[in-house]
C-alpha cells in the first residue's frame, strides 16, 4: 500500500461518516468517498498542508454537487423518501466517535432532508465535526458570518422537530416491546396507549412495493393501520420473523416474511410515548446482508 493510499485510508471512515450524512444514501456516499479517493490520488501530497481538511472538503464538495442533484429527484420520487439504513461499527480510528452519534438516525437525517444542501453541509460540519466557521466558509464558499446564521437556522429547524422529552435506552425499549405486541395480537387500545395523539407513520416503498402514499397522522389512523397491516399477515398466513436491532445507532425492527426482509421500522420517542414512525420498505435500500444478519433478539410468528 503507496502513502497515498494509507493516508486516505486512515481518513476513510470520516469520509464515510460525513458522505452518509449528506446524502442518506449508503451507495451514493460510497460513490462520493470513491470519486475522493481518486482526487486524492492526482493530488500533490507535498502541496497538502492539513490532508484531513483536504480530503473532508473535497468530500463535501462533491456531496454538496449530488444532494444537488438528489433532491431534484426526489421531488418526483414515488411517496415519501427516507434515508438508507445501515449498520456502523466503532472502528479503530480516532474519528471513530463519529459512528455513534444521533446525527446517524433515521429520525435525524429525515430532518436534514428539509434544509437546503448548504444548510445540510453547514449544519453537519459544525455539529457533528466542530469545524471553526472559517473552515466551513472555505469549504462551502460562503463567508463565516454567513455559516454562522446558516448553522443557526439548521439547528433551529432541527431542534424543533426533535422530542420535547426524548426517551432514555430503557424507555425506548420498553416503547418498541410494547408496540410490536399490541400490533402482533392486533390489540387496537394497545397501539393506541403507546402512539402520541399526533403521531406520524412515514414509509417509503419507492414505488417497487405496497406503501403509504402520503404520512398518516393521528394515534387512531395509525393504529388502525397497524391492525389492517396484522390482520393481513395472519389471514395470508404469512410467516414472520421479526428481528429487534440496531441500525442508524438506534433501535428498531427488521420485519422478514416468507425469509426475505421487507421492512426496516424504527420509532422516534418521547419518554413515555412513540411520536414518528419510519418504515423503510423500498427492497433497493434493504439489499445489504450486514443488515438482514443483525439482530438483538427474534420473534416468529406465522
């Protein structure tokens, strides 16, 4: 391995960690660390005075050019988009803190969905990487007083679509084990007691699969959902395996019919209730075997 190389692959997971925030898209941020790499490979290493900054704001840039392009496809894209969900491990490089953050969940990066690509890029910077406003002003071309509103009005915008009272680890277990067998025995009341009186259900199916056309709202609406979706599986006879997981450095479920893996749900909560419900159904984004062989525990049902 040429110094280059080894340089690049000590970076690598940072890399990663900030294409995969911008874009919510696993493939199209391996594509963005692949097209830095080969930057970096035509690069001078002896006009490189800090490769770290060089390589995140080359990195960047190029998130910056496809988020571009990105949201004008997604403005056509078929019901609501959510991110990909992926699996992280903790790595062994010193930036490997950045693989657990809550800037990775489902429920974050479909928040960043609603800021520009600059404000995504302004918001990620400083947030996640703690980049001095200079430094975000080099790399998105803009000056530092304007990163500096920038990053107020992402933070802003984020923090007010975030839980007033977010659930501890235990409480959000507890929310999850109680949802998933209220729904299972089609326990209408049950779903009700533990859904927030406006809570949301966004599920993306991409237009390859049965989905929502649009977010459901309302405890009942969801409820009664859930309970068509149950009734369904039992009268079809469908044989479910149900797997509690981590993915997005949250907890959720992975939902197999028949074996294959259909569904990707992961719930955001308040302390003692569920408010957003992410169901990711769309069989491109569900494709990667890390995920179909994670789990923390399984139940069959048939």
């Amino acid at each position: 391995m040429n110094e280059k190389t080894q340089v690049f692959e000590q970076h690598r997971n940072t890399l990663e960690g900030l294409a995969y925030r911008m874009l919510g898209s696993l493939s199209e941020a391996q594509d963005a660390v692949q097209e830095t790499y080969l930057k970096w490979h035509q690069q001078n290493l002896d006009s490189v005075t800090n490769q770290r900054a060089w390589l995140v704001t080359v990195c960047t840039r190029i998130c910056l050019n496809q988020l571009k392009l990105a949201y004008k496809q997604r403005e056509v894209y078929t019901g609501e988009w959510l991110p990909e969900p992926i699996l992280h491990c903790d790595g062994n490089n010193t930036d490997a803190q950045l693989d657990r953050d809550e800037t990775l969940t489902i429920a974050l990066l479909h928040v960043l969905e609603k800021l520009t690509p600059v404000e995504r890029a302004v918001f990620i910077l400083r947030e996640v990487f703690e980049l001095d406003f200079s430094e975000i002003a080099a790399i998105v071309d803009k000056t530092s007083a304007n990163c500096r509103q920038l990053a107020v009005r992402s933070r802003k915008h984020v923090q007010s679509l975030r839980p007033r009272f977010s659930a501890t680890e235990q409480e959000h277990q507890a929310l999850i084990d109680q949802f998933i067998k209220a729904a299972q025995s089609c326990d209408i009341n049950g779903l009700i007691s533990v859904l927030k009186k406006d809570v949301e259900l966004y599920s993306d199916g991409g237009g390859k699969v049965e989905a929502l056309p649009a977010v459901l709202r309302g405890r009942q609406s969801v409820a009664e959902f859930f309970v068509r979706v149950f009734r369904d599986y039992q009268r079809e006879s469908t044989a479910l395996n149900i797997k509690f997981t981590r993915f997005n450095e949250a907890l959720g479920l992975l939902i197999f019919e028949h074996g294959n893996l259909t569904t990707a749900l992961t719930v955001e909560c308040e302390s003692d209730c569920i408010c957003r419900i992410f169901a990711v159904r769309n069989p491109s984004k569900l494709n990667h075997k890390a995920l179909e062989n994670s789990s923390l525990g399984t139940s069959n049902f048939q």
